[in-house]
C-alpha cells in the first residue's frame, strides 16, 4: 500500500472529501474561570502549569502568612502554594470552604509556582489578542493585574471576560502582607 504510488501522491485529490483543509483557530487559547463574585476571568493557556482539582483538606494551612494564602498543597511531590485569587484582587465574596473539590490554576514564572483557588473553571477559547479592549469599571485593586478585556457578545448582556497578567500576580507585593 505504501509503494502504491496513489497513496504517496493522492488519487484524485482535488476532488477527495477525505482532503478537507484544517482551519487554523484564531488568535491565542485561553482558560476562563469564575471567582466567588461571578466575575469571569481568562489566563494565557501557556502561561498555566496545570488545573487542579483537589478536596479542600488537602490543602496544608500555614501559621503566621499572608491572610490571602490558604495553605500548601503536595502535588507529585511538590509543594504548591495556594492563594483565593478572588480575594487578592479585592472580592469581597470569600471562597466557599463547604465544598467537595477545590479549583485551583497554578501558574508558573521562572520556577515561582502559586496555585490560584478559584469558584471553578471553565472552558479554553481562543481569542484574539487585537480585540481586546482597555478595562472599564475595575477596581483600584484589580487593576493593576488586568492587562485588558473582551467584550463577549455571544449573550445578550455583553458580558466582560477580564485577561489577568499571572506574572504580575505572582511577583505581587501583597503576598508579604
């Protein structure tokens, strides 16, 4: 079958249904997640490390740190810090305990790993990077880790899908506090 000269070439390939053209997705892919508030958020795709879903006891608390800190997780034997990302950026809605799994993105800069606990996780989507808009109606607390928003209008209420930078996130001042 492979010396078949057919195969190599494609018989009649012009007219094949089989030779369909891929369609390239447009844009970038990120992840959307919701924090305790119901605002939707977006991470880079490549700028996650992994998803995970854990029970919240296996969370370690840690005395004497930052009140946005929930404690450490041990996944595959490492050690992941993990902070309420709702509440670092200034929601009041605390993170719901009375769960059976806990949401957490961890994110990852130059081996600084922090696990991001949020209410859950969407989907991926790609988006385009150009139709992203400056943020309005955010607040001074947010703002300085929001690089921009999409204004989705797949829905009736053009909702607001806010791209965090995980960089700034993670070398944030506030984690000291």
């Amino acid at each position: 079958m492979v010396g078949n000269p057919d195969f190599l070439a494609g018989h009649d390939q012009d007219n094949s249904p089989e030779m369909q053209e891929l369609e390239t997705p447009d844009g970038e892919l990120y992840l959307r997640f919701f924090i305790p508030s119901g605002d939707e958020l977006a991470l880079p795709a490549v700028g996650i490390r992994q998803a995970i879903f854990e029970p919240p006891d296996r969370i370690t608390p840690i005395p004497n740190v930052s009140s946005l800190l929930l404690g450490t997780l041990n996944v595959r034997g490492r050690v992941i810090w993990v902070a309420d990302l709702g509440q670092f950026l200034g929601d009041t809605t605390p993170l719901s305990g009375d769960r059976t799994e806990l949401h957490v993105i961890a994110v990852e800069d130059q081996d600084t790993m922090l696990g991001l606990a949020v209410d859950r996780v969407g989907d991926t989507q790609w988006l385009n990077i150009d139709d992203i808009q400056v943020p309005t109606d955010i607040s001074d607390t947010m703002a300085p880790f929001v690089r921009g928003e999409w204004i989705m209008k797949d829905s009736a209420s053009n909702r607001r899908l806010r791209l965090l930078d995980q960089v700034s996130i993670l070398r944030s001042a506030r984690w000291a506090a």
